[in-house]
C-alpha cells in the first residue's frame, strides 16, 4: 500500500488512517491520559479505546485498498487475456 502511494498508483491516500495512527501515537507517547495509568485496573482503558479506534480506520482503508489492488489485478488479467487472444487470419 505505501509503495503504491508513494508510486502515486493508488488514487486516494488513506488521510483517516494517517491521522489515527498519528493522533495514537501523540496519545501514547504523552504523559497526560484522560484516565491516569497509574489507576489499578482502569487505568489503561483509555488507551485501549484510543487503540481500537485506530485499528478500526486503519483497518477500513487497509480492506478498500486490498479491493483496489484485487480489481486492478482482474483488469490487468483481463487485459492480458484480450492480448494475447488468437486473431483469425485475414488471407
């Protein structure tokens, strides 16, 4: 998927799973939670959902983008197919 983008070959960069990830990150690398991790045994449900959350839209454009790259495959199959299709011969 980050060869495609990068390569421009895959038409829509998946901004919802970049923000997750980064906004993940931010929210688990700071110090400030909105339950306090020092909390025993709840303490670590916040992170949790911030977790799940982000796994969810990452995994969304993750499903759109194996689509894309299946439906592009078929096309290029098919395109092939017709290529290589024997043509009657024209005496």
């Amino acid at each position: 998927m980050i060869k495609d983008i990068i390569e421009k070959d895959y038409p829509e960069l998946p901004l919802g799973s970049m923000c997750a990830i980064v906004i993940a990150l931010i929210y688990f690398v700071s110090p400030r939670d909105i339950i306090p991790d020092n909390i025993p045994g709840v303490g670590y449900i916040d992170d949790a959902a911030v977790l799940l959350i982000s796994l969810t839209l990452v995994k969304r454009d993750i499903d759109e983008y194996v689509k894309w790259r299946e439906e592009k495959q078929q096309r290029s199959s098919s395109a092939e197919k017709t290529e290589w299709a024997p043509h009657s011969a024209s005496n």
